[in-house]
C-alpha cells in the first residue's frame, strides 16, 4: 500500500506488469462458500465437493495441483470434549500444534516440546479431541479419498533438512507429485508447467487478524498463490471461505489491485494509518505480568507528556506471552510532516531516562519504526 502510494504521488518511479508472460489469460478464480457447501452435504472432511471434483480432473488429465493452507503440522490444537481444557506451552501463551509424524505437540514459538496428553489435565476425561487442521492433516486425508495420486507438502517442517526443499520441489518439476500441499512456501517464486488448480482451503484465517495490514496481506497471498496456476495453459483457483462477503475476495476474484488499493486507501485515511502517517511501535517485555503492566502504563504517561494524544495504547498482542516474557505494546502515530530526527531524539532521550530507574533495569523495549 505503502509503495503504490508513493509511486502514484511520484516519491517513486512506477513500473507496471499488466500481462501475463506469452499474453496467457489470468486463472479463472472462484469462491466456494464452505458454509452453504456444508449445509448442502457437499463437504468430505476439510475439503469441499468442488474441490475434490476438480482434482480428480487434474489427475485424469495427467497435470498438477497446489493446495494451500496458511498452518503446518496436523492441528493447530488438541481439546477436550469434556470441559474443552487445551494444552498451552509452558513458555508462551499459545496452545501446542500437533504433529502426528512425530507424535509430539509443540510450540511453534519457542519449540517447546511434549507428549500428547492421554487424558484431560483438568477433568480427567480421556476424550482429547483434535481441531483445525494444517498441512500434515490435508496430506493424510486427501490421499484416503484419492488413494492413487502421488501427495506431497511442502512447510517449514519438510524443508529442515539441507536437501530437503531441493528435492520436493525437484520431484514436482519432474511430475513425481500430483498435488503439492504448502504453507506460505508455495504462493511466491514458482513456475510449474503443468499447475492448472491452485486451491485455498482457508481463506478465512488470512484475512482474519488483528492487525491493521491483515486485508492487504490476504490480498497479497490470495493473488500470488493464484498466480501459480495457468503458467501455460489457461488455470483454475478455487478458495474456500466461510466469510464469502469480504470485500478482499471480490477483488482477488477479479484480479483487481487497482480496485483493492483504493478501497483499501479509504479505511487508511478514516482511520489515520499509513500511508497517510508514520508508526512508531514500541514494545515490552518483562518476566512479571503486573510489572509489566504497570510499566508501560507509566511509560504511556511519560510519553503522552511529550507526544499528546498521538500514544495509543498500552495494549495486550495477540499473544500475551512469549519466551516467559509478558510482552505490552504502545504505539506513536505522526503526522507526515513532523520532523523525525525530532522525535527520535526526544524518544530516544525519554526511553534512555525510564530505563535508568533502579525499579525498571530489568524491563526490555525494543522500538519499531514503521513497522512491518
């Protein structure tokens, strides 16, 4: 949003791509609407009827598919039935991801690692159930519904080893693999011959998060993975949603950044974010939860003195604790036209003065400039 802001007001020089290499028409794109598709009986598993239809055509007609899923391992979290307790890491306020192949639930934060419990630490009830589903799960069951395609992911846990990468994306040049299941990996870089379907079995978790850029990351995900199909021949682009009414998938279905930019500019400007201002996002970290509380209350004190009503905060992330340090965050919004040598010596001045109280010596901020 940022650049294309800046090229339009002529800070940058614009270059624009607007066709496709060998003049080869842009994939047909087309929403599944998962939560109707349910309703209607036409969903196996995570996968809808028309997806499943369109990958038995891929496989008759001897091409390829790229299925994309935005979380690795089998589920995002195990839970019971009885009383819905989850097992979280010890070290940060997430639950713990179950890899099957391993056997092991694991935090995708710190690495934590333990067992699956075999029963609830809460109520004792040994009905652990697992929800979500990443990619280790896709592979496992789309090879029990077409037991005859050669099935392969592609995520942070099957490219560890130094050959690993090499070798899977080899074996898919080579048509070794029918169906490629990956992470962010496979939506940017690549150039696959015989790629006619790209599906996205949740769009619902990129688009949705709490994060002023999470409509112009979806976006960008959304139309990078689509560009993955029909780099030779016309392709196909099925995404399933449930929230089928976000403005983001309407442009994705046409292709249209230009559309997206100035939908996208005007809840920038309404809500004063870049690029009509500059960030500055300041966090900390403390061992203690009230320290850490009560610190950046006062440290949002401090800076108010100097900044005004341009402090937002402090605010809880998403994730409350990381590594076994409770994490707050404040936030600076300024103007275009403030000086920032200005405001970064008069910050750099306040946080050096905050620090050097004996109470606050073991608090840690880290400071962000327009961050990404």
């Amino acid at each position: 949003m940022e650049s294309y802001f800046n090229a339009l007001s002529g800070k940058f020089d614009l270059i624009t791509l607007d066709r496709r290499h060998a003049e080869l028409e842009m994939p047909l794109v087309s929403i599944v609407n998962m939560k109707d598709a349910r309703n209607r009986k036409q969903v196996s598993g995570n996968f809808s009827h028309s997806l499943l239809d369109e990958l038995k055509l891929i496989l008759q007609e001897k091409q390829q598919a790229i299925l994309f899923q935005n979380r690795r391992g089998f589920a995002p979290y195990l839970e019971c039935n009885v009383c819905s307790w989850t097992p979280l890491c010890t070290n940060c306020d997430v639950s713990l991801t179950y890899h099957k192949f391993k056997n092991e639930i694991r935090c995708h934060y710190c690495g934590y690692v333990q067992a699956p419990p075999q029963k609830c630490l809460q109520c004792g009830d040994q009905d652990i159930r697992m929800k979500g589903f990443g990619t280790e799960r896709i592979v496992e069951d789309l090879q029990l519904i077409l037991p005859d395609a050669n099935i392969a992911r592609l995520d942070y846990d099957t490219t560890r080893s130094k050959s690993g990468y090499h070798q899977i994306i080899t074996s898919f040049e080579e048509g070794k693999i029918d169906i490629l299941v990956g992470t962010q990996m496979i939506t940017k870089g690549l150039d696959f011959d015989r790629v006619q379907l790209v599906g996205v079995l949740n769009a619902d978790s990129i688009l949705h998060y709490p994060e002023f850029r999470a409509h112009e990351r979806g976006f960008q995900l959304l139309s990078q993975v689509s560009g993955r199909a029909g780099r030779r021949m016309h392709g196909k682009v099925l995404i399933q949603a449930y929230n089928v009414e976000s403005p983001v998938l309407s442009y994705v279905l046409k292709h249209d950044f230009k559309g997206f930019y100035m939908h996208e500019l005007t809840e920038r400007h309404r809500f004063f974010y870049p690029p009509y201002c500059r960030l500055i996002e300041i966090r900390l970290k403390h061992r203690d939860e009230k320290k850490a509380d009560q610190l950046s209350k006062e440290l949002t004190t401090e800076l108010k003195k100097m900044f005004a009503n341009r402090v937002l905060g402090p605010t809880i992330p998403y994730v409350n604790r990381v590594r076994n340090f409770y994490l707050r965050q404040l936030m600076i919004k300024l103007e275009k036209t403030i000086s920032v040598n200005e405001v970064k010596k008069s910050l750099q001045t306040a946080l050096e003065e905050f620090k050097k109280r004996p109470e606050n010596r073991q608090l840690i901020i880290q400071v962000d400039v327009d961050p990404l």
